[in-house]
C-alpha cells in the first residue's frame, strides 16, 4: 500500500488510502486490525547472558573458533548489530567497522594500535560511521573490567591486534577479518557466527537457560546487552545512548519473561500499606465529621438570578 500511494502522489494524484477528510480509510483500517488478529505472535530473538559467553569461548578449540568468539563478545558491550561486525545479505545501510573506528585510551591519552600495551588500556571507544536511524559518527566508549574474559578492552585489543598482524591488513581492514592458515582472508559472516554460538546454547542447554538454541539469533547479542543493563541498574537514559537507541524502542529488546526481571519488585510494592489520597476537591474537614450535607455557599444557578432578573422577555410578533 505504501509502495502505490508514493505512486499516486508522485503522479500528482490523491493518496488512495485516504478518505474525503483526509484520514486513513476505515475499511482499510479495519481489514489491517482483522491481519494483525490472525498473524502468528511475533518471534523476538532471547537476549542472552553472560554464562553463554563463556560456554562459546570454552568450546573455542582453534585459532578461528577463538576469533569467531572474540568478536561476538566485542559486539554483545557495545549492543552491536549484526550488519556492524560480520558479513551479512542483502543491502543495509549501516556500514560494517573497520579497524580505523576503533580507539584506544589509557586516561585521556590515545593508544597506538601498535602499541604492545594496547590491551592494557583503561577504555576502548567505538565510533559507528553510518546507522540505520541515520545519526552519523555516533562514538560509544566502555571502560575496562577486571574479568579475563568479558572485558571489552582486552576483547578489541585482542581482535585488532590479530587483524593487523596480518600482511594485507591495515587501518580500513574489517573488523571481521581472519586469516586462514593457507594465507586465504576469510570475513565472518552472520550464518557462520551464528552456527557456533547456538552451539553454546546447546552445551549449556534449556534447563538452565529456559530456551533453546533455534530461539536466539545475532540480534540476542543486542537484546542480551540491554536486559544486563537493565539488572545491573543502569539508568534508562544511559541504556539509550549506548545501546544508539533514539526513542524508547529499546524497551523491545527488555525481556520481561526473564526470571530475573521482577526480582525484588514485590517486596517493594508492600512498602507502603497506607497512603493518603489527596482528590482533586477536597470537601473540608468539619463536614466530613458531622456528615452535612448543605451547600457551600450560593450555587450557580443562584449566583445567576440578578443577572437573569435584568433580561427583559423577548416579544413574539
């Protein structure tokens, strides 16, 4: 429908979705209302967890299995999507990252990427080039943790690091760039990385995750890093700028199902049994002790007789 109104009004014609006053067509409001009753409920990747990182990184058994992982991890801090880190079909606007979009800090000072300390950096920043809401060299900073594994500067250390040690690599080299032990460059792509992790899901299994694997998809890793976000207290507004959210859409990627989403919410709701409700006229107090039931003061219609009293009667002729 979008595609033959743009046609009509290209042609400098009425758009044919729209009735006489210029609002959109009951009948097309209403046979739009009886789609959305029979679609099927829609299918949202499940965010994933910390404990699912580690499960990937722990049957990482080769160089590739490493660096497939490594990069995953690095996209799940920064609540990346998929078309900003691996290969994927079809054409999208957002661009993929090079390595150039990637610094390095230690205080306020920058880091060389050749640097031998770069993994001892205090902060890693990323700047996305191109997104899909259309905000231009959007920079997202993380600080480093004191996890050996889930630490976004030793992650993005690592990764660039591997990346330019290759011969054919520099600066504008993506960030899904590896090389195969016959000096063929490989890029990452989204149903490769895709396979390996719902492995993890798999080791790990539904009795401890409460979903299986064909349930999570590379988006998981931007829902999974705004439900952490979520249950470590990080304010709303701080979720929206990193996670480059422009509106509350990213309540999407919040997963009520998550057990741990209410915790502690029933105990706050009992924390206040008495409250005092304050009504938008409030009656005083005297006449609700003795139950009077006479008016304040003149009503309308008495405050209006003098001015009544002077209109004289119209005659009918």
């Amino acid at each position: 429908m979008d595609n033959v109104s743009q046609a009509f009004k290209l042609a400098g014609r009425n758009d044919p979705r729209l009735d006489r006053d210029g609002k959109f067509a009951f009948i097309l409001q209403r046979q739009l209302r009886g789609y959305r009753s029979s679609d099927a409920p829609e299918k949202r990747q499940i965010a994933i967890s910390g404990s699912v990182l580690r499960e990937f990184y722990r049957l990482a058994l080769s160089n590739m299995d490493k660096a497939r992982c490594e990069l995953f991890i690095g996209a799940f801090f920064f609540a990346m999507r998929s078309c900003e880190y691996v290969t994927v079909y079809g054409k999208r606007k957002t661009k993929l990252l090079s390595v150039k979009n990637i610094r390095f800090f230690i205080g306020k000072r920058l880091v060389n990427h050749s640097d031998k300390n770069l993994h001892l950096a205090s902060s890693v920043s990323i700047t996305f080039k191109e997104q899909k809401r259309g905000t231009k060299n959007d920079t997202i900073t993380h600080h480093r943790t004191n996890d050996p594994l889930l630490c976004p500067v030793k992650i993005w250390s690592s990764i660039i690091k591997r990346i330019l040690s290759y011969p054919s690599s520099d600066e504008n080299s993506t960030v899904n760039t590896f090389k195969l032990e016959n000096g063929t460059i490989y890029k990452f792509s989204s149903k490769d990385l895709l396979l390996h992790l719902r492995r993890a899901a798999d080791s790990l299994g539904p009795q401890n995750l409460g979903y299986t694997s064909e349930q999570i998809g590379l988006h998981s890793a931007r829902s999974g890093a705004a439900m952490a976000m979520y249950l470590a207290g990080v304010p709303v507004f701080t979720i929206m700028l990193l996670g480059r959210w422009s509106s509350d859409a990213f309540l999407r990627y919040i997963r009520k199902e998550v057990q741990e989403f209410s915790n502690s919410v029933s105990s706050k709701m009992i924390r206040n049994e008495n409250f005092f409700t304050i009504s938008e006229s409030h009656p005083p107090s005297d006449l609700l002790r003795t139950g009077s039931r006479n008016k304040i003061g003149p009503s309308f219609k008495d405050a209006l007789k003098p001015l009544i009293n002077t209109f004289k009667p119209i005659q009918v002729i």
